[in-house]
C-alpha cells in the first residue's frame, strides 16, 4: 500500500531524514506562503520541487501501483541514454528513494522545468500568431524526433507539454519539453502492459487496446489541428476551451457527425485546416495503429516555415462530406449505409486479430456513425476523381520525350531532368546525385524504411546493406547467414524489416539491434515476395511454387493459403485496409483476391508475358501491373476491368511503384531506362535513359525526396527528387 499524499506532505518537509538521495537530501522542497509544499498531483502520483545545490529538481512520489514500475523506467532511461531525445528529460529512479513512517518507497527525480504547461502558454499568447505557429512546428519537430528514435510518450496532452523559457542574450526564448513518463513507450517495453492510456480528450477511440510506437500519432494530429484552429480563430478558445482540453474533447471524436466543432471547421475558409480536419475524422474510422504520422500529414519545406498540408483525395473529401452530413441522410440512405456494417466490422476483426511483436492487438470499435459511411464509394455512376485515372482513358503507348539524364556525367556537375513544359500539373526535377557501390552482382530489391527514409537493398551476393541517402554512407550490413534475399519489406512502423529469397525461407530483424528475429520455412522452394499486409503485422508471402500465404509475424504460424496461380508467382499487392490482395504471376493473369473470405474475386487477363510486379493506389481502387511483355496496365480493382496500357518505353519491366501520395507512377526495366508518369493524368513525365545497366527495382522515399534505381551491375543510383 503505496502513502497518500497528505503522508508525502508530510514527510518531505525534512528532505535530510526522507530522501535517500545525498543531493536531495541538501536540497529544500519549495513552499507556498503559508510554509506549506507545492504539490502538482495526478492521478498516480505527487510531484514536489526541490531546490538543491545542483539545481531544481521535480520529485515524483507515487500514490497508486504501477505495473513493473522499476522495469518501466530502467528500460526509458537507458533507450533515452542511446537515443538522446531533446523533446525528453533527463531523469534518475531510485527504487528506495523516500522514507516515509520507516518504509523506502520508489521516486523519480527529473530536472525542472520552468515554463508553462500548453494550455497556460495558449492563454497567454492566445492572439499572438507566430507564438503559436512556433509551438505547432515544435510539435512537429517533435513528433519527427520521437519517431526517428522508437519513443512514444504514450500521454501527450496539454499538461505533459511544458513550453520552457530560457535566456539567450538578453532576450527569453521558448523551448518544447515533454514530461511525465509514466506511459511511455520504448522496443524494451513491447511485452509489458502499460499502466494507463491517456487523457481522454487527447486519444483515439481505440487506444485502450494498444501500447506501442505509433501511440502518438491521434494525440499529435488532434493537438496540432486545434493549435492550426486558434491560429486562424483564436475566438474558439473561448467557446470551445472547457480547462481540459485545445478544443477537442472524446464526444467530438466519439460523435463526429454530431460535432458543431468538426461542423464549424470543415465549412471554414482555411484550406490548410479543412485538410486537418479531414484526416482527423478520417483516422477516427481506422485502427489507432494506423492514424498517419503528423510528419506525413504536414511538412515544412524549411524549420518554422508555412507548413504544407497532406491534401485530401476527391474520394476522401466525399466520403468526409457523407459522416458530416449524416443527420440529412434519408431513412434508406441510413439503412444502406447500416447494413453493410457487419461486414465491415468482419473483415476489420480479421485485421486486428493478428498478434503483434511490438503491441497488444488492436480490436474493432463502432461509433454511432457507420462504418460503412466511409467506405470507397464503388458506385459505377459516380464520377472519377481528379486524382485518380479516369474510368476509361485512352490507351496510350506513348514514349516521352523529356531530356534524358546519362550515367556518365562528371562528378560534381550532375545532369538535371525536368518534365516537359506540357505538363500542366507539376514540374519534376531529379538531379542524379551518386552512385552507391558495395554490393557483388545484381541488386535484387530495395525499399525504403517510412520511418526515416534509410534505404536498404539486396544482391545476389546475399548480403542486406542499410544506406544513409543524404549522404551516400552506408550504415550496416545484415547478417543473412547464407540466406539470399530478392524481396525485402519494411514494416509500416518500420520496427522490422522481412526478406524473402533462397531456401524457401522468410527471415525477419528487428531495426533496434539488426537481430534476427523471424527465421521459418515459407515454401517449398524459392520465395520471390514478402511484404506486410496493409499496415498490419501480418505477412504475405509467395513463390515458385504458385501458392500465396499469409503468416502471423511474430511466430511464423501460418494463416491462410490461397491457389489458383498456375507457375511462379512474382509479386503481391494488399490494399492499405488489408482487405484485398493482388498477385501477378507467370501464368501471365493478375489476380484479386478477398482476404476475409480467401476467394478469388476477379482474375485479369491482358498481359503477354510474365506479370513481375504489382502496385495499387492509396486509395485501393487502381491495380497497376508491369511485365515483361513491355507494358504497364491499369485496372479498376472493383469491376476487374482493364482501363488502360502504358508503357513500351524502358523495355521488359521489371518493377512499378507508385508514390506515397498516389501522384507519381514509376517503372524501370531491361533496357536501362526508368519512366515516371503523372499518374492522375496518364501522362508521360520524364525518361531516365542510358543507365549503365537493365533496371531491376525502383523506389520513391517517403518524403519524396529521393529516387532510386537497382542495376543488375550491382550498382543503385540515387536521384533527388523535386516537384514545382
């Protein structure tokens, strides 16, 4: 039985005799006018500051059990000791830290802060613009930092968010700090149950039921589009501030469509906070592991800058339309949208019963809005989005005739590419900036990781290399113990990365300690494709032998099998929701497949030759498959209808891929070429030609910010990437 707090007031009135601590022990607990203690009390613990000779420390003393308390907080400190995080605070537990009527009890003992908390620092600099458009670029930055480094506070809400003054020359600055880590989250932790979830005005709807590195995303987004919704009204913080919240609140997210909140800021005249908004409602209707990072949603071309917001797709913004409209839905809009419910709800319960290496499962959760109100519309009357291909575009065999960027140029003055002036929608502009050389042979398969755009690649020299981009350095190299790999995945937290090659087996590590975590026998020969589905922790696997499987990650148990494939299978797809799989073989056929039911919904045929890879748009509805009879075919995934063929311009392909953002589809194949395409559009961008050797991988950094290519030389070429 841990002391309340009228014991602790007590006791640390005579820091000499209760603290164990020589430091604290010289110190004096700092008192109010009266003489007594200042106190800041929570729900767990007490926290007192302490003024000692080496400073001013805040000690917490606890007054409810914690699960594994010394465990929690030896793992925090020695991650934070190799990961120093400046968002973060130095702090020492001392399991025997305070005596109180005879008995050591724990303490934590954290350097002090002097500031204020968020929502003291809003009232304050409520009407000062810049003030709080600092505060959301620090939340940025911030978010980024923690991500970088495999840290989830766990709790951010406006009374862990200290904005710390200090001096510099003269003038007071402001600094973010994040304090109490009670619920924080680092890889050492991924076993242990968490304590607590969260303010409730901070979290998704469906954090209860996880505890792991994507913790923050929902708390960071809601935060930072209330802090985007006082920068353009800072009146709202008088209507809608309520002493626990930055506007938003848990019926806002519990009821969407019954918020005047969510009503009042999507009508508004802010384009940059409608976006906000959107992806707010959006990530409310997805599992909390799967809300996007704040560093996707926004980014800032430079530190303090007007940041850019993630725009929302067509079919987004329609979909958003119907939740906050729902009240003027007719009776038999209502029952339609209802009884699609259920199978919904299915097929997201197969989603989240896969067990997790770094969380405890995800369940499905229901809001009074339907699930199925936000369901990609497949009305084949509805029109085509703007961002999405049209539904029946010419067939275009077009090459394009943008300047071409050789291989050879010297170093130093690297050649630069431009789309052509025709393009009407955005200029592309890739400067071929080095070449990264290490690997024997061909390079089989690169990705980049979504956490930090670090890009690792295979060869046939079986070795895994991580490479640094910016620099061209590379990082490590992967133990593969004689397994050879020519299919590699990140997962979508980028906490492991899987390959798959020889000897029919799946190998996995973890990013933390390159370990190899995940070593089982997948086929019963070669294994030409590995990747996760959707962003779950399930795998997906397929090889010589026609099958596709699908795996538990953290066991390799085996889930599901789904045949129909005659000969090899080359490379499978899996919608971002996890619902649909796409295959593509040599028995020249791309096939769609349904997860929940394991069926096959549609088999597409139009491919001469070998079908070698798959890729689909954001939004699941487009399939996009490249062969090796030249071309690059699209498909409407819902009537299972060829829409059109591009290609003809790089020679057999090897490889497609398609942006973060759905914009760009890009392809390379075996004449030394790599093609990019307005992808909205089906348009031709720009050709890369005279490549030193047949391109056999592509990929576009999660940034968008890098370009690279895979020779069967064994050489990558790295391009930067910019549009205009």
């Amino acid at each position: 039985m841990l002391p309340d707090n009228l014991a602790y007031f007590e006791t640390v009135q005579n820091p000499r005799n209760c603290f164990n601590d020589p430091d604290l022990q010289a110190g004096e607990v700092v008192t109010n006018s009266h003489g007594l203690p200042l106190a800041c009390t929570g729900n767990f613990a007490i926290v007192f500051r302490v003024t000692t000779p080496s400073g001013d420390w805040a000690v917490k003393c606890f007054t409810r059990d914690i699960p594994n308390l010394q465990q929690r907080y030896h793992a925090v400190s020695e991650h934070l000791r190799q990961r120093h995080c400046r968002f973060l605070l130095p702090f020492h537990y001392h399991q025997q830290g305070i005596r109180v009527r005879g008995t050591w009890y724990p303490i934590v003992k954290m350097q002090w802060v002097n500031g204020l908390t968020l929502r003291d620092f809003i009232d304050r600099f409520l009407e000062r613009k810049r003030y709080i458009e600092a505060i959301m670029y620090s939340l940025y930055a911030a978010s980024v930092d923690m991500r970088k480094k495999h840290i989830a506070h766990g709790d951010l809400q406006h009374g862990n968010i200290i904005i710390a003054n200090y001096q510099d020359k003269g003038k007071t600055g402001y600094v973010l700090r994040l304090v109490d880590y009670d619920g924080l989250w680092v890889p050492a932790l991924k076993k242990v149950i968490p304590s607590e979830y969260g303010h409730r005005n901070y979290q998704h709807p469906g954090r209860p039921k996880y505890y792991g590195p994507l913790a923050d995303h929902f708390s960071l987004l809601a935060i930072y589009t209330g802090l985007c919704a006082l920068r353009w009204n800072p009146q709202l913080w008088r209507e809608y501030n309520n002493g626990e919240n930055i506007l938003f609140t848990e019926k806002d997210y519990q009821q969407p469509e019954l918020s005047p909140l969510f009503q009042l800021l999507w009508r508004g005249s802010d384009d940059k906070l409608r976006h906000l908004i959107g992806h707010l409602v959006l990530s409310l209707y997805t599992y909390v592991d799967q809300v996007l990072p704040l560093s996707r949603v926004v980014r800032y071309p430079q530190p303090l800058a007007e940041p850019e917001v993630l725009p929302l797709e067509p079919h987004q913004l329609h979909l958003i339309e119907r939740v906050l409209n729902f009240n003027n839905f007719t009776r038999t809009d209502k029952s339609a949208l209802g009884s699609s419910r259920e199978v919904l709800s299915s097929s997201a319960s197969v989603v989240s019963s896969s067990a997790s290496p770094y969380h405890l499962s995800s369940s499905p959760y229901h809001l009074n809005t339907p699930l199925a109100a936000l369901r990609p519309l497949q009305d084949p009357t509805a029109s085509a989005s703007a961002s999405s291909p049209s539904a029946s575009p010419p067939l275009l065999t077009t090459t394009p005739s943008a300047a071409s960027a050789g291989s050879g140029s010297p170093p130093g003055s690297p050649p630069v590419v431009s789309s052509p002036q025709a393009n009407t929608h955005a200029r592309v502009t890739v400067r071929l900036r080095r070449t990264l050389l290490g690997h024997k042979g061909k390079v089989y398969a690169l990705t980049f990781s979504p956490a930090s755009s670090a890009l690792a690649s295979v060869g046939a020299d079986g070795i895994i290399r991580l490479w640094d981009p910016g620099s061209g350095r590379m990082l490590r190299h992967v133990d593969t113990s004689g397994f050879i790999a020519t299919s590699l995945a990140f997962s979508h937290d980028s906490l492991c990365l899987v390959g798959s090659g020889s000897k029919g087996t799946i190998q996995g590590w973890d990013t933390i300690d390159w370990k190899c975590s995940l070593l089982f026998q997948a086929h019963s020969a070669w294994v030409n494709h590995v990747s996760f589905l959707g962003q779950t922790h399930w795998l997906v696997s397929a090889g010589e032998d026609g099958l596709i499987k699908i795996w538990e990650s953290r066991t390799g148990q085996l889930v599901a099998t789904l045949t129909g494939h005659k000969g090899e299978i080359w490379s499978v797809a899996s919608t971002s929701d996890g619902r649909h799989l796409v295959s593509g073989g040599s028995d020249q056929t791309v096939r769609v497949w349904e997860i929940v039911t394991q069926r096959q919904v549609h088999r597409l045929e139009g491919h001469a030759d070998r079908v070698l890879s798959i890729a689909l748009s954001p939004n699941g509805r487009w399939v996009i498959s490249g062969s090796w009879d030249e071309t690059v075919r699209l498909w409407d995934i819902t009537s299972g209808q060829q829409v059109s063929a591009i290609g003809r311009d790089v020679g057999r392909v090897h490889n497609v891929t398609l942006s973060r953002n759905g914009q760009w589809l890009i392809y390379g194949g075996d004449r030394s070429k790599v093609a990019v395409w307005d992808f909205s559009s089906l348009t031709p961008v720009l050709l890369l030609e005279n490549l030193p050797a047949p391109v056999l991988g592509v990929a576009l950094s999660p940034d968008h910010r890098w370009l690279a290519a895979a020779g069967a030389d064994g050489s990558i070429l790295l391009w930067e990437w910019s549009t205009s």
